[in-house]
C-alpha cells in the first residue's frame, strides 16, 4: 500500500507538473503570436506606406506631364487668331458680296419701275397740262357769264335760300343717325323666330341630344379614370421610394456609423500617442457619420421626388395647355356646325312667332323660350350646352346655366382673372363670378338677387334678374357683318355727310360774301 500511495503522488505531482509545463508553452506560443502579428502589422504598414507614396509620386509625374501636354504655347495661339482672322474677313467678304449682289438686283428693278414711272408721268403732265388749259378756259367763261347775271337782289335772294336749305339740311342731318342707331339696335326677326322655335329644336332633338350627353358624360369619366389612375401609380410610386430609401438610409447610416468610428481609431493611431481613444467620442463620431451619410441618402430620394414631380408638372401643363387648345378648336367647329345648321325660318313662321311672343305666350314663358334659345348656342368645355331650364328656382341653383349665358351676352366683359368657370366645381364662386361679371355689363343688370336668392332658390327674384338681363342685353340684335346691309348704309350716310359739310360750307362762304357786298354798297 505505501507503494502504491507513492506512486500515486509521483504520477499527481507528474501531472502538477504537467499542467504547468503546459501553461507555460500557452503564454510562450501566445506571446509569440502576439510578436508575430505585431512584426506582420508593421510589415504590412510599411509595405501600404510605400506604396501609397509611390503611388503619389507617380500620379504628381503624370499631372506634371499633362501639364506640359496641355500648355498653350503663344505660337499655337497666334495661329489660331489669325485662323480665325482669316475665316471671319471671308466670311464677311461673302456677305458684303452677298448685299451688293442682292443691292444691284435691287437697284436693277427700282431702275425699271423707275423708268416706268417716269413715262407714266410724262403722260400724265401731259393730259394734266391739256386740262389745266381746258379748265382755265371753261373758268373764264363762267367768271364772264357769272359776272354778266350779277344782279344784287338776285344773290340775296340765292343768300337766303341757302341759308334755309342749310337749317333744313342739318335738321334732317340729324334725324338720320338716329334712326341708323335705332337700325343698329333693332332685333333681327329671324334669331326671335328662333327663340320661339327654340322648344321645338329641343323636343325634336331630344333623343340625339340625349345620347350625345351620355358621349360627352363617358368621355369625362374616361378623362377622370385616366387622373385617377395616374394619382393612384404616383402615390404608390412614392410608398415604394419611401421604403426603399428608410431601408437604403438605415444600411448607409450602418456602414457609416462603423467607418466613422474606424476614421476615429485610425486618427488616434496616426497621433502617435498625443490623443487618446474616447469611447464617448468614438461613438459621437460613429453616429455624425450615420446621420450624415442618411442625410445624403434622404436628400437623393427627395431631389428624385421633386425631379418627378417637376416633370409630372411640366407634363400636365403642356397637356392642359394643348387640350385648351383642342378645346378651342372643337368650339370653333361646334359653332361653325351649329349655324351651319341653324337655317333661316320660312317668313310664315316668323309671322308666328312674332304674334305668339306678343299675344299669345305668357311673360315667363318668353323669357324662359330666351334663355333656351342662348343656352342651346352656347359651348361648356369643349362641349354643347344641352342642360334644361324649366323653372327659375333649381334648375338655376348651382349657377351653370347663369355661367353659360353670361359667357354668351358678355363675353366682353369676361376677364382673364375671372378664371375658367367651365371646370369650377364651386357653386358660390360660380354664381359670385358671375354678379360680378354681370355688374360689368353696360348698362349692369345687378341690384336684383344676390348669391343667397340663387343659392336658396327665390323664383321671383332669378325671373327679375333674367329678365333685366333680356331687357337690357338680348343678344338678338342683329348681326354687323363687314359687307351687311347696315354697314353698306353707314358708308353711304358718311359720304352724304361728307358731302353736305362741304355744301354747307360753301353756302356759308357766299353767304358770308354777300353780306360784305351788301355793307360795301350800303356805305
């Protein structure tokens, strides 16, 4: 037994010693690799230290080289003005060239209209001298027979009768350009035919009117869709772009944070010693780099966003811009198609008309035939205007058909400003656009209703209002055209006044003689 109690003790301090041995080679090999490393890291170092000196020495001989390549000597720029001297005096040279060659041609035809002329005119000095000499002789014999029949009673009677021809004359004078005023002004038989007739055009194209409608209504929904559409893919283009750029800004602001915390060590160890590792400043800048770099990142997708939506922008004007004009364009064929077939009645039925309107229909009747006549040739965005008015409360309510004949009795007094009341979807600014267009008219047709009496429907009031508007601006008159009837009647009225001035003036200058006579003689 002591033996083997022995023997176990040997074999325990054994592996005692063992142990030990062991622990020894661990901090051996460990400092070791420590050395190692550190004599690897000082190689590598070297090593990127050369080569980044190297590689800076290199990239300043080829700047220098550049440099020399790219330098302007003076020879090379003398060379190059005078190139350019040269090609700037020929090309002058060619357009002076160019001027004389066109300044001859020029001159070559003025030569000929000249030469022209000038035969011409000799022709005329001719036949002008024989006249001058026909007419000084037809002058003295006029003088001589006038001379021979002066007798004073004579020209004093001449005085008076003139002097009454003249009173006569302005009076009369006077009286015509009223009544080519009163003309003017007066309505045109046929547009009042029509305002009669106006209720059997809207029965008689009530089904065609009717699907006409239903096109103009599907091709605004088309329009409507497509805006619809267009807003739904920009809202999930923007959700899209907003995840992606919280994801990309979360990663940036990641790397960031890591590299700006490596920057910092690597700023300590350039040191050599005379800053010392922070752990607050080591994460102050870790985190300045993330919010840096997820600014950048932020900023990039926004700049995207607003680049988009500028042109998103541009895009939607120049179409806005173009269906204007398409716009324009289809009330100008509408128009042009709606006198194309709105044909003159026959005389039989505007003799009705005229004894319906002033015996027969009742006042609110007539005016309401009116409003359908103007709203039946009226246009609303590209359109024709086909809403019913069949009372003066709602059909009235929402201020549309007020906005309609407005633009069609005056439309002088629409400014820009006013704003385009065909895609207005506010009642109130419609109908407060209106007043105050129709406070614009001359004479105004306001003082009647305000917004509120069309807002809340006043019978009595809108039925004032239209019928001042109908009174005052009726839109029947009829029409002045360049080579119409009363424009052939204005000329012929400007010379007759024309030429009674000058009879009148020569009356007053003999008048005027004979007076003098008259006092030379009595003295």
């Amino acid at each position: 037994m002591t033996r083997l109690e022995e023997e176990r003790k040997e074999l325990e301090a054994e592996e005692a010693q063992l142990v030990v041995r062991r622990q020894v080679r661990k901090r051996v090999v460990r400092r070791l690799i420590t050395e190692r490393q550190r004599q690897l890291m000082q190689v590598f170092f070297g090593q990127w230290r050369t080569t980044v000196e190297k590689i800076h020495e290199k990239r300043l001989e080829l700047m220098k080289w550049f440099r020399k390549l790219t330098e302007i000597k003076p020879g090379d720029v003398f060379k190059a003005w005078h190139a350019w001297m040269i090609k700037e005096q020929l090309e002058r040279a060619k357009r002076e060239k160019a001027e004389y060659e066109w300044q001859m041609g020029t001159l070559g035809e003025e030569l000929t209209e000249a030469k022209a002329k000038e035969t011409k005119l000799e022709k005329d000095l001719d036949f002008c001298t024989k006249e001058k000499t026909r007419l000084e002789k037809e002058l003295e014999d006029t003088l001589a027979a006038i001379h021979a029949q002066k007798v004073p009673e004579t020209m004093e009677v001449i005085a008076n009768m003139g002097q009454a021809l003249s009173y006569i004359g302005t009076t009369a004078m006077g009286n015509i350009e009223p009544i080519i005023k009163e003309i003017e002004d007066a309505p045109c038989y046929q547009k009042i035919a029509k305002m009669y007739w106006s209720q059997k055009e809207e029965d008689d194209n009530k089904e065609a009117e009717t699907k006409k409608i239903q096109e103009e209504a599907k091709l605004r929904e088309e329009r409507e869709v497509k805006r619809k559409k267009r807003e739904e893919r920009e809202k999930k283009l923007r959700e899209k772009e907003g995840k992606l750029c919280e994801k990309e800004a979360e990663a940036a602001a990641a790397e960031a944070k890591v590299q700006g915390e490596e920057d910092y060590k690597q700023k300590i160890e350039d040191s050599e010693g005379e800053l010392k590792l922070k752990r607050e400043e080591m994460d102050a800048a870790g985190i300045k780099a993330a919010k840096r770099a997820e600014a950048e990142i932020r900023k990039y997708y926004s700049d995207k966003q607003k680049a988009r939506a500028k042109k998103v922008a541009d895009d939607l004007a120049e179409k806005i811009r173009l269906y204007k004009i398409e716009q324009a364009e289809t009330e100008i064929s509408w128009h042009k198609l709606r006198r194309e077939n709105d044909p003159d009645h026959s005389e039989e039925e505007v003799a009705e008309a005229l004894e319906e309107l002033t015996h027969n229909l009742p006042e609110d009747v007539v005016l309401q035939r009116w409003v359908k006549y103007h709203l039946r040739r009226s246009t609303r965005g590209g359109f024709g205007y086909r809403r019913k008015v069949y009372n003066y409360h709602d059909d009235l309510r929402d201020g549309v058909s007020y906005g309609v004949l407005m633009k069609r009795i005056g439309a002088n007094v629409i400014k820009e400003e006013d704003g385009n009341m065909d895609e207005e979807i506010d009642p109130q600014v419609r109908i407060d656009t209106m007043m105050d267009q129709s406070g614009r008219l001359e004479p105004p047709a306001t003082a009647f209703n305000t917004r509120g009496h069309i807002l809340g429907q006043d019978t009595f009031l809108n039925a004032a209002f239209l019928s001042r508007m109908m009174i005052t601006h009726s839109g029947v008159k009829m029409e002045q055209q360049p080579d119409g009837e009363i424009h052939k009647l204005k000329e012929v009225y400007a010379d007759i006044k024309k030429r009674w001035d000058m009879a009148r003036a020569m009356i007053s200058k003999v008048r005027r003689s004979e007076e003098r006579r008259g006092a030379k003689r009595r003295e």
